[in-house]
C-alpha cells in the first residue's frame, strides 16, 4: 500500500509570503511577518481571501510585560485575520510580574 502525504500550500495575507507543509494532521502555520512589522501572524490555505488588522492594546498597560510593535513601541492586543467564513485572532495578552515582599 502507497501512503501518499498530503502537500498543503500555505500564504500570508499581508506579505504575501508561502509556504508548504506535508502533514496529514490538521495543523496550522505561522511566521514573522515584514508588513506587520515583525509581528508571528498566522498563514492561511492558499486561496482564502483574508484580511490582516493589527490592533493596539488600548487599555492601560502599567508594569505588565507585553508585546509591542516592534517599529512604534506601541502596545499589541491582536492580530485579527478576518475571511469570508469568520475570524481568527492571535491574542498577545500581558504578562503579570511580582515579587517577594515579605521578611523571611
């Protein structure tokens, strides 16, 4: 019996990049992406009409580690690629810090 893995094309929406993957899994791909100004967004199914937003975090960040737009500095809440089907967003939610402050 021949087994014959699948070859799946893959494209990005902003750059235009592609790639390919030979899995017989459901998987996804993403990368760094140059017109979301370094931003991992998610490739799609060569063929998927989509568009890619980048929106800015617009609630106050104080001390938390997060993501930011690598050319403004400004604070990332999400990527959202939006198809004719529905919606994907990756999510760069913020990291909480802390520390000791008790006597030991």
């Amino acid at each position: 019996m021949i087994h014959v893995t699948p070859i799946h094309d893959w494209y990005c929406p902003a750059c235009g990049k592609t790639d390919q993957t030979r899995e017989p899994l459901p998987h996804s791909r993403v990368h760094t992406c140059p017109k979301t100004r370094g931003l991992t967004i998610p490739f799609l199914p060569a063929g998927t009409k989509a568009k890619v937003e980048v929106r800015e975090r617009e609630d106050y960040v104080g001390k938390e580690v997060v993501q930011t737009d690598p050319e403004r500095g400004r604070p990332v809440m999400s990527v959202v690629t939006t198809r004719d089907d529905g919606q994907d967003a990756q999510v760069y939610a913020g990291l909480a810090t802390g520390g000791f402050h008790g006597q030991g």
